[in-house]
C-alpha cells in the first residue's frame, strides 16, 4: 500500500508540476515573475499530489469509513486543497471566488456523491466480473 501510495503521489505531483508550469508559462507570456512563485508553483503541485496521489487513492481502495464519510473528507480535502492552489496562483482570484465558497463546496459535494455513485456501481460491476469467473 505504501509503495502504490508514494508512486501516486510521485506521479501526480510531477504530472501537477509539469502542467501548472505550462499554465503559467501561457497565462504570464511575455512577463517577468518572480523567482519566489516558482515555489508556489511546485507547492501546486505537491498539494495536488498529496490529494490525488496519497488521500483518494486511501479513501477510496483501503479506508474502512463508509461511503458518507469517504465523500465529506474528500469534498472537504479537495475544496480546502483547491482553495489553497488558486490562492497561490493568484491572490487577486482567491478574492474573486471568495464569495461563492459555499456553492463551490456545494458543487463539489454534489460532484462526489455523482462520483461515488459511479465509482461504486463500477467496484461492483468488477467484483460481480470476479466472482463469475470464480464459479466457471
């Protein structure tokens, strides 16, 4: 579990890094930033890594919570997470969606319980697939 867990994280925080960087480089073309937000872009990174890397991957394949708690921690984890990286993207956004943290928890909330639905409906498919071929 550890091994998968560290390769996720490795994965999608490189992946993250690498995509946060060519965002950057067409949302600031042509413009001197400074040396300091390259930290803040590989912070995104690591922040993204950590999400979807090492917290799904456990919530969803080796957690023993219920499906209810599973899809609070993860709507609360992926709406603090996501309000962290646009902080340090942009600070003039943050304050921009400020406002509306309510309906991007909400939506985010709604987004996972639709996930889940799927997500379990697709686990359960894969088992039943498992056991029928156990009984050939």
């Amino acid at each position: 579990m550890i091994h998968n867990l560290r390769n996720n994280f490795t994965q999608t925080a490189l992946g993250s890094i690498i995509w946060v960087f060519i965002l950057s480089t067409l949302a600031y073309q042509g413009m001197n930033i400074p040396f300091n937000y390259v930290w803040n872009l590989i912070t995104i990174g690591v922040i993204s890594g950590i999400i979807f890397g090492i917290v799904y991957p456990y919530l969803w394949n080796y957690s023993t919570f219920k499906a209810p708690i599973n899809i609070i921690l993860s709507t609360l984890i992926n709406s603090f997470g996501g309000f962290l990286v646009i902080y340090l993207f942009s600070v003039e956004m943050f304050h921009f969606i400020k406002g509306y943290v309510i309906f991007i928890v909400l939506l985010t909330l709604l987004g996972h319980i639709i996930a889940f639905y799927f997500y379990s409906k697709y686990q359960n498919k894969k088992l039943a697939d498992s056991l029928n071929e156990i009984n050939k």
